[in-house]
C-alpha cells in the first residue's frame, strides 16, 4: 500500500511539472487538469451511490484522461520530468534537512547537551 502512495505522490509531482513545462502542448495541460479536477471533484457523471457503478466512472474516466494527455506531451518532456524527480529523490528533503539541523541547533552534541556539561 505504501508503494502504491509513493507511486502515486511522484505521478502527481511528475504531473505538476508537465504543467509548468512551456513545451508542453497546451491541449495536454488542459487534459491534465480535467483529469486531476474530475479525480477531486464531488461531481460525477454516475453518482457514488449506486453501487459499483458510481466508482467505476471514476476508474475509466480519470485514466483514460491521463493516458490521453500523456500521449500529446512529448517523449523527451516526460523523460526530462521523470529525471528531475528521481534526482530529487537522492536529495535530501525539507524534512530530513530540518531533523539534522534540530539535532545540533546550538550544540556540539547531537543529544542537545552543551559541550562540556554530563
């Protein structure tokens, strides 16, 4: 299931950049954004009341808008989208940088004791 999430939070980082990209058709971007707009909307052409049926829109329609806009937007775009990403990810994030800076604010040791003191 974390996988899952992990896969899911790079597409959308990776959808966030195709977005910001000036060489990206503007036809896929507005594909884009209907697709990520219908997956957050509270409005569905089948409401989610009626059982199976009301889900499945959102399973058929959300992918397949994805996959639509993937296909207008350049090979070299996404590649160049998905480097930046798995080169961010040997970085460092905000969070870890923060804990490391945490654990020694104002001492010399990683406990937070002054040097010298026991």
């Amino acid at each position: 299931m974390e996988r899952a999430l992990d896969r899911i939070k790079r597409e959308i980082t990776i959808c966030r950049l195709v977005l910001q990209d000036d060489r990206v058709p503007r036809f896929a971007k507005w594909l884009l954004a209907l697709a990520i707009g219908y997956a957050v909307s509270p409005i569905d052409l089948i409401p989610d009341v009626l059982p199976l049926l009301g889900h499945l829109d959102d399973v058929i329609i959300v992918p397949a808008l994805f996959g639509l806009a993937v296909a207008f937007i350049p090979e070299d775009v996404m590649q160049g989208c998905r480097n930046r990403i798995a080169d961010d990810a040997d970085q460092p994030t905000g969070e870890v940088l923060l804990r490391r800076s945490r654990a020694g604010a104002g001492s010399g040791k990683p406990d937070g004791r002054k040097p010298g003191s026991s």
